[in-house]
C-alpha cells in the first residue's frame, strides 16, 4: 500500500484512515495495556475483569469520580467490541477447520 502513495496512486486505506478522538487517547491507551494481559481459555477470550479496569484506572491517577466512570464505560465498551469480535473470529475458523476435516474424510 505504501507503494502505491509513493507511486502517486489512490489508497483509500490510507484516505479513509481512522482518527481517533482526543478525549479517547487515555482510555484507548488503557484498554491497549490491559488487553496485553488478557486471558483466554478453550471457551474463547474472556473480557477484563471490573477489578483490572478500576486498578488500572487508580495506576493512572484517574481521581475524579465522573471521569473514572466514563473511562470505565469507555474501556468497557472498547473490550465488550474487541472480546465479541475476537471469538466470532476463533468460531468461525474452527467451523471452517471442522469443514475441512470432514472433507477430507
């Protein structure tokens, strides 16, 4: 894709790039670091525990009672997303690997 801007062309990955909101950085660095450590079993990832999300809130000297809250809905709603997404994309590989098996019987 490089590339291709370097050659002058078209990239709409590139044109339509996300940006993310100032107010998010904080959250979505927190969400990053705690995603790092997550833990997954043979049942899928499992989503960041209330306690992980509030220490890590405390670790960043997140004080004030509104923020703490809105951070934690937003860090919440980052890993019910990326936690939902991650195990639709473990079924759906295992459904297409069970396919494969049985073709192959």
């Amino acid at each position: 894709m490089e590339r291709k801007k370097e050659r002058g062309e078209q990239v709409e990955a590139f044109d339509n790039e996300p940006v993310l909101f100032a107010h998010l950085y904080l959250p979505y660095e927190i969400f990053n670091n705690l995603n790092r450590c997550r833990q997954s079993s043979n049942y899928g990832f499992q989503p960041l525990q209330f306690t992980e999300i509030i220490c890590a809130l405390d670790f960043n000297l997140i004080d004030d009672y509104e923020f703490r809250h809105l951070y934690f809905r937003y860090i919440k709603a980052m890993d019910d997303a990326w936690t939902e997404y991650m195990n639709e994309q473990i079924k759906t590989k295992s459904n297409s690997d069970l396919k494969s098996k049985e073709r192959t019987k």
